[in-house]
C-alpha cells in the first residue's frame, strides 16, 4: 500500500511517477524498497489519469452510502432525524479512503 501512497504524494506534488522518483520517496519513509514492486507500480501507473480515478472513487463512496440498511430504529424515526443521519453518514464516508489525502 505504502508504494501507490508514494505515488499519490508524487502526484499531488506535481512530480512525475517514475520508478526513480517512487524510490527516493519510499527511501525518504523509511521502506525497505523492493525494485520489483516499485517498477511494476510505475508501469502500471503509467496511464493512469490518477486526478480521474479519485473523483469515481469519492463519486462511487458517496453513491455506496445512500442506501444504508434499514432498522427497527430506523423505521421509528421521523423523515427529518433520517435525513440528517443519512447526510452525516454520507460527509463521513466521503473523506475517507484515498480521496482524502488530497484535501
């Protein structure tokens, strides 16, 4: 994990993910660099519009979260406590994951 969170901080620093650039900044964190795996995650990253595949991942996080599973406590509640409790689930669910390291 710690090799695509090198690639996203590259990333949202401007800087070009390369094999050379992600072993400098796993060395700079303090992992053991495995050169395999560094190649094989720039190679893969290569044509990857990584702007595009945060935006689905925080579109489809928001959409995973708008139909939570009904409870008896739930069905006791009035429409307006419901809502409230669904947008607040939905904002938490939203800035978790990989989205919200970028701010």
């Amino acid at each position: 994990m710690e090799y695509v969170y090198a690639a996203m901080l590259l990333h949202k620093a401007g800087q070009d993910v390369n094999a050379k650039a992600l072993t400098k900044t796993l060395s700079a964190a303090g992992v053991s660099v495995d050169e395999a795996r560094v190649k094989a995650t720039a190679a893969a990253l290569a044509d990857v519009d990584i702007d595009k595949v945060i935006e689905e991942t925080q579109l489809a996080s928001a959409g995973a979260s708008a139909a939570p599973a009904a409870s008896a406590e739930a069905a006791q509640e009035s429409p307006v406590e419901a809502k409230e409790e669904k947008q607040k689930a939905s904002e938490e669910d939203v800035s978790e994951g990989l989205g919200a390291l970028f701010g």
